[in-house]
C-alpha cells in the first residue's frame, strides 16, 4: 500500500479489531505462545514464529513490507491479562 510519493499509506484498520475478536478457538490454540504477522484485515495469519524477528524476516521471504501486516502474540485461549 503505497501513495504515488512512494510512502506507505495509513491502512484502513476497521475491519482488524473486530476479525481479532472473533479468533477461532482452533486457530487460537495452534498459535498459542507465538508472535504471528496478520493481514491488515486480521482474517488471516501469514507468518509464525517463536520471536518478532522471526516472524519479520518470514513477512519478508514473502515479498511483503512490515507495513503490509500487524504483528501480534497470540496469548494461550485460557490466559487472561488483567491491568
């Protein structure tokens, strides 16, 4: 997503937040503990891994920008954080 000054645009981010609350159970449990990069419409996982970096230079290997995706952790189903 690129502007005609070559600069990444602001993504349209609406749809993530509502995708991201709607995460599977399987889908939680088989990332659970790891960094994964999403489409910027959190409907789908494009990379895994143990850490960040990992995770990026897979984003990479596919031909993507870091601003192609969102990074997140994927918390285990039955973990809560409270704060």
């Amino acid at each position: 997503m690129a502007n005609k000054h070559n600069q990444a645009a602001i993504p349209d981010l609406s749809e993530f937040a509502r995708h991201r609350r709607e995460i599977p159970l399987e889908l939680a449990e088989q990332y659970a503990g790891t960094y994964v990069a999403w489409d910027l419409a959190g409907a789908h996982i494009l990379a895994s891994g143990e850490s960040l970096p990992e995770v990026e230079a897979k984003v990479r290997q596919q031909g993507l920008e870091v601003c192609d995706v969102v990074f997140d952790f994927i918390d285990a189903p039955d973990q809560a954080w409270i704060g």
